[in-house]
C-alpha cells in the first residue's frame, strides 16, 4: 500500500463529473477502479490538471497527496508531472486553505524542491559523447535536476498564489553555508545569464536576489574552495564560473 504525503477530508470519488469533457467514459472508470499505488504520473494529471482536472477540487482532491508520493519517488517523471502539482496547488489555494490543507501542500512543493537539490551531480560529456548525441558541441555538461527545479520555480511565478516557496527557496540557497545550495544557486545563475530554457524566470522578486554581486562573489569563493576540486566535471566549472566572474566583474569595469 502507498501512503500518502498527507491526509485530506475526502474519501476516494466514486465517480468523476469531467466537468470540461476531456475524457472518455472508459478513461474515467480506469482513473475510478486503478488502485492507488497502480496510478502513474500520466493518470495523474488527467486527474488534477493542469487545466482540465477529471473532477471537481472535491473530487479529485484525495489524489493530491498520493501524487507527491509519486513525484518524489521517481525522479524520471518530475519533469512532466511537476506543472500539475504546482497549478492544482495555485488554482485551489482557497479551497485547500479552507480544508486546512494548504500547508501541507505548500510543504510538499517545498520538500519537492529540496529533494531534486540535495545533490549537485554534473553530467559530462566530452566531445565523442557529443557526437554519439548527434551534437555539434566539445563538451557539454548539464546539472542533474537543474529542468524540473526551473520548471517548478516558473511555475510557481506564473500560477502565482504560491509564489513565495519560489523566492523563499532561492533566497536561502544564496545564503546557505553549505556547499551543495551554494552550488546549486550558482548553477540557477548560469542558467539564467545563458538564458537556459528552464532557468529561474523573469520576476521583480527573483531578479533582485541575483543582483547582490558582491554576494555572489563570497559564493564563487566558498565554492571553489569546497565544491570545484571535486567535480570530475574537467569543463564545468570553469566554463560556470568565467560567466558568472564576468557577470559580476561587469559593475566594476563601467564603473
């Protein structure tokens, strides 16, 4: 038996309503007599959204908490089911608020966000794995994660009702001690200077935690001395660090 993240005042629907005619008869009686733990990310989100949930809030409600369960037990699909999380979450704000949930889901998303950076691993792949990919490129490293935590992040700005858990986690991954969040926050910063598609988005609140330089600076800092010896990585810091030195430096030089 899965358990779930948390408990809610609802017991599992015996039926769905499809309030948006999205699905077909079958597909709901597969949603209704699919055993919890038999339920994958793609059932999922016909069933909370986003957008187009297979229920009302007080239908689909009891699926919430087993649907953090999923995500933050198989890694693999966090990229494509993280959306429907964060919008169900955003679009019944008031509703779980009133049930006395809301907490509990804002801490799901929150310990979502925690768990995909716990560690900082850099994929490498070195000019004959470039090509191997088909890729035109000497090197190329990505940082395990870095998708679904510029998702999350992008989602939870534009459905807005819990945009806070966005700034509040990037905010104390810039002031953290420890070096894997300190890792973790320059990695969001190269991703946002190289305009990476899942890059941390463009909002007041966010822009300004990236404008501290002089902060930023005792981060490169602590990182190369705890983070940067022990990448295998051969490129990836310093292909990191040059375009956040030179992001920081560039005050300086029209000053």
């Amino acid at each position: 038996m899965v358990s779930p993240f948390f408990h809610v005042p609802y017991s599992r629907p015996k039926s769905l309503s499809d309030p948006h005619h999205d699905n077909f008869k079958y597909e709901l009686k597969e949603l209704l007599t699919a055993p919890d733990e038999s339920l994958n990310f793609s059932q999922f989100r016909s069933l909370l959204g986003p957008y187009l949930p297979a229920g009302t809030y007080e239908e689909t409600c009891y699926f919430l908490p087993f649907a953090f369960t999923y995500i933050l037990t198989h890694d693999d699909d966090a990229l494509d089911f993280v959306t429907t999380l964060v919008w169900y979450c955003s679009e019944y704000a008031d509703k779980l608020r009133s049930d006395r949930i809301l907490e509990d889901a804002r801490q799901g998303i929150r310990k979502c966000l925690d768990h995909w950076t716990k560690q900082f691993e850099v994929i490498h792949f070195d000019a004959e794995g470039c090509r191997a990919k088909g890729w035109g490129l000497e090197h190329f490293d990505y940082v395990r994660n870095t998708e679904v935590v510029g998702q999350a992040l992008e989602d939870l700005m534009r459905f807005h009702s819990n945009s806070d858990l966005a700034v509040t986690f990037i905010t104390e991954l810039c002031q953290s001690s420890e070096s894997v969040k300190q890792a973790w926050f320059l990695e969001l910063l190269r991703g946002k200077l190289k305009g990476d598609p899942y890059c941390p988005p463009n909002y007041e609140e966010i822009d300004r935690i990236f404008e501290n330089k002089r902060y930023i600076r005792t981060l490169v800092a602590a990182v190369k001395s705890t983070v940067v010896p022990f990448e295998k990585s051969p490129t990836y810091w310093s292909d990191s660090l040059a375009l956040v030195e030179t992001y920081c430096e560039s005050d300086q030089r029209s000053a």
